[in-house]
C-alpha cells in the first residue's frame, strides 16, 4: 500500500488558481501538476464552499467549530450541575413540621 501524498495548502490554491485564472480545464491543469483531476475537483469545492477558511491543516477548527465544542462543554458542565442539585433535593427531608427560627441574644 502506498503512503498517502500531502499536500501544502499554498500548491492546493495554486492549483486552484491555474483552473480559475488561466482558464485551464480540470483534467489539464491535474494532467500538468500530477494529481487525479477528482483530487482537484475536490479541492475547488473546498474553497468555494469555505470561504477563506478552506485547507487550515489538521486539527485546526473554524470558528463556528470552535463555538460548537465550547457550547457543548459548557451543556455537558451544566447538565451535570443539575443532576447534583437532582440529588441534593432527593436527601432534603420531604415535609417539614418543625419550623426553625433564630432570636439573637
């Protein structure tokens, strides 16, 4: 099996921009920087759709990402405030019939 190639985010957008710029077709511009015309299909729509965003490298989350997993902390913290305060209410006493009052001296 061979080793998957990587490549740089500066030959993708140059890459793209050998299609877009000066007018080459898919499959001449991959037939010219030896690469699978899908793999730069790919790559088109991927910067189409990211909008600036496009080929951040691994690991690397776009702001909405960023939001999403901080949101998702912040549910799961909460959710597990209130299961202990679920448990705190269980182990209060059900009925009070003695009523407690404090006289200072």
């Amino acid at each position: 099996m061979t080793a998957r190639k990587k490549y740089s985010k500066e030959f993708k957008l140059d890459a793209i921009a050998l299609m877009v710029e000066q007018k080459y077709s898919r499959v001449e511009a991959a037939r010219n920087l030896g690469i699978t015309a899908q793999i730069l299909g790919r790559w088109l729509e991927e910067a189409e759709d990211d909008d600036g965003q496009a080929f951040r490298g691994n690991g690397t989350l776009t702001p909405e990402q960023a939001e999403i997993r901080s949101l998702k902390g912040q549910v799961k913290r909460l959710e597990m405030e209130r299961e202990i305060l679920k448990k705190r209410q269980s182990s209060l006493p059900k009925k009070r019939s003695e009523i407690f009052v404090y006289y200072p001296i």
